[in-house]
C-alpha cells in the first residue's frame, strides 16, 4: 500500500460502475472501499453456498462457502472472514490464511495495517490469533480483546478456573484474569473488562473487579492501591508510560492517575479520555448533570452542551485542538474547540483534521443523503453512501469517497473550493 503522500491526488474523478454488478450476482452486499479511494468491493453471492468478493468489477480467484464482514485494512489490503469444509478462517485479499478454527470473529488492525488480529473459538475454547500464528493457550471464556497500536502484541480478558453457573462462591474468589500473547496474570479477580496495551508493549492495564463492590485498574497484574466504586477503561500517558483511568467515588466522576486523583473537577459521569498525540493534552467525554453532555479538555469542561451524547472526540496532529459529535433533540451536529458548527444533521461521523490541524472536515448525513462538511460549510454534492474525507499530505485537497447514481465515485477537490 502506497503512503498517502504517494497517492493519486492529480486525478480529479475516477468512476467505477457499481449497480451493474446486481445483474452479474444474485446479490451484492454492502460496498466497502479502500483507505486511497482506489478500490470498491463488495461481498456477492454467485451460486447455492457459493459467495466470493468482487472488487473493482473483478472476483477472487477462490469462492467459499460463507464470507462476512468485508473490510480493507489501513494498508490496503481486502480481509474477510471466511468458511470452507465447515471451518472459519480469515482471508487476505483472496488468500485463506492457514490456520482454521471453529469460528472467528472482530478482525482487528495496527495502524499501518501490517499486522491483522482475530478472535477464535476451536473445541469451546477461545483465544486470539495474529497474522495468522493463534496463542498457544486457550480459554474456557474471552472477552474484551485489544491489539496494540503497533500490532506486536494482544490481550484479551479470559476465564482462568472453571466455576459452575450456580456456584457463587467459586466466583467471588475469582475466576478470571487478562491475558498478553496468550499467557495470563498469575492474580485472579472476580472481573476484568477492558484492557489497554501501553505504547511499548511492556505493560497491560484492565479495569478489575477485586470485590463483589471493589472495582480498580490492576498493571501486570498488579492492582492500584486505590478501589472506587466503579472504573472505565484505562489508557496509557504516552509520555512516562502511567496508566489513567476515569474512577467513580462518592457519587461521582473524575480522573485518575497510577490510582490518585489526576483532574479536581468532579462529574457526573466522564468516560472515553483520549490524549493529544504528544501527550501533553487529554480529553473526555463528561457529563455536568444528568443528561448534560460535552466535552472536558485538561479538565476544563465546554460550554457547549448536549442533551442526548457526546463521543468520538478526536485531537490535531499537533494536539492543539479538538473536535467531537454531539446530539441535541434527534440531532446531531459538529463541535470543534467548543464552537459547533451551525448545521443540524441526521447522522455524522467522526471528525477529521487537516494534517496541519487548521481545518476540520467530516462525513454527514440529512434525510437520507450523504455528503461532507467542512469547517461548518457543506458540499454541494449528494451520495447514496459515502466515506470518511481523507486531507492531502499538504492540506490543500481533499479525497471524497462516494457512491451516486450506481457508480462509485473518488473525487479529489481543492479544499478552497468548499471551505473558501
């Protein structure tokens, strides 16, 4: 897969026909399209227990029996999940891997896309594999499963001792456990949900259980000194490598550093804190009453309020600014930098930054059409689907991916045309 910078930013349009695929397969799936715009696919049904994938109006060399869940990974590459003789593997553009299971499941990425995750199950047993090589222990239970950014390591929450479904006590004493590459902490706890893989693999950080009412952040297995009475996620400062964690105590949210307090503000309830690429800015979803939502950067709350959810806040490269989604009465809009743009849309999907973080840009829609938006003004074009926009490595074009009138389209416009 080329670099962005790499891409073909010079040709305006390309067109690839799409509804006359319905007349070459009994039926097409929903479309899929790569990160460079370059290539459509589609599952498709071409017999009685035959699919196979097309792409760019030409199928795999080899049907399976079954394939879901089509997705390009961020190199380029076309992975999905396949059965053949009765078993699930992944396939990688076109090409089953290996390894064959019961089934498999939540194909996950790195972020360069050279490494590809799956969840297993093989005899009623669970456990991860990547790039096609699956752990070497398995669990009677898996939960929660996370690849790291750099794709060299999973982890997983998994069951550790058998109990029986009435046996409350064998529970209470802890049953379960988080696993990193397959091999699990040696202390048990009666939960563990969510897990976090710190920057250099060294670490795992999991929201745990200790109590039937104790919930804490436990690092290699080693739990914080602090309980609360309920945690989230935990995620890692890629600074110095300490492990945050939004904590309820005393009715009330904040957040928390290696288990001691790390914003003074309490809330309602803050949950998804996300840092700035380098670090040196964090910010959460928050809520200042009971259904009052925004967004919290450093600890310091917006002004701009929701009555129905905030989430997908996302930083700049240069972690200077932030954007979000809001929904207010059915609908939602754009927040960036506590200024929210003045359109009202049906649905809209995360924001994305110039790579000089001067401009913001999305995918929305409004009754039943899609198009894109740009620093709160709106292209002029309509789609029957669409993708998120992709910014030049320069900032000054823009990649639309869209599907109008049967065909599937890949636009590059000067920025300057839409947001002026």
């Amino acid at each position: 897969m080329k670099h962005p910078e790499q891409w073909d930013w010079d040709s305006l349009r390309k067109e690839i026909p799409f509804a006359s695929w319905q007349g070459q397969f009994k039926w097409v799936e929903e479309p899929q399209v790569s990160p460079d715009g370059e290539s459509v696919a589609a599952i498709v049904n071409t017999g009685e227990g035959e699919f196979n994938v097309c792409i760019n109006g030409a199928t795999w060399e080899t049907p399976f029996e079954k394939i879901w869940h089509l997705r390009f990974a961020p190199d380029g590459r076309l992975t999905a999940i396949v059965s053949d003789s009765g078993e699930w593997t992944l396939a990688v553009d076109g090409r089953p891997w290996e390894n064959r299971f019961g089934y498999v499941w939540e194909p996950r990425f790195s972020a360069d896309g050279t490494s590809i995750a799956v969840k297993f199950q093989q005899d009623m047993r669970y456990g991860m594999a990547v790039n096609d090589a699956a752990w070497a222990t398995t669990f009677a239970n898996m939960t929660c499963a996370t690849l790291s950014a750099d794709g060299r390591r999973s982890a997983a929450a998994v069951q550790v001792a058998d109990f029986g479904e009435a046996d409350i006590f064998a529970f209470q004493q802890g049953t379960f456990s988080a696993a990193l590459d397959g091999k699990p902490w040696e202390r048990r706890f009666v939960n563990v949900w969510n897990l976090a893989i710190s920057p250099d693999g060294r670490k795992l950080a999991a929201e745990v259980r200790l109590t039937l009412y104790d919930y804490t952040i436990a690092v290699n297995g080693e739990p914080w000194g602090q309980t609360f009475n309920c945690v989230w996620e935990p995620v890692f400062d890629p600074r110095d490598g300490s492990v945050l964690a939004p904590v309820r105590q005393a009715g009330q949210w904040t957040l928390a550093r290696d288990g001691s307090p790390a914003w003074e503000r309490r809330f309602i309830q803050l949950w998804h804190p996300v840092f700035s690429p380098d670090g040196a800015n964090l910010a959460a979803v928050v809520a200042l009453s009971f259904g009052n939502w925004t967004v919290a950067v450093n600890g310091t709350p917006w002004r701009s309020t929701f009555n129905e959810l905030v989430s997908d806040a996302v930083f700049s490269p240069d972690g200077k600014r932030v954007a979000a989604i809001g929904k207010k009465n059915g609908f939602y809009h754009i927040i960036v930098d506590d200024s929210v743009w003045p359109q009202a849309f049906d649905m809209a999907w995360a924001p994305v930054f110039s790579p000089d973080g001067r401009l913001a840009a999305a995918r929305v829609e409004k009754k039943g059409k899609y198009t894109f938006a740009i620093d709160g003004r709106l292209w002029n074009g309509q789609a029957e689907a669409a993708w998120d926009p992709v910014f030049s490595p320069d900032g000054r074009k823009i990649l639309f991916r869209t599907i109008e009138n049967g065909s599937y389209l890949r636009r590059v416009l000067p920025v300057s045309e839409i947001a002026g």
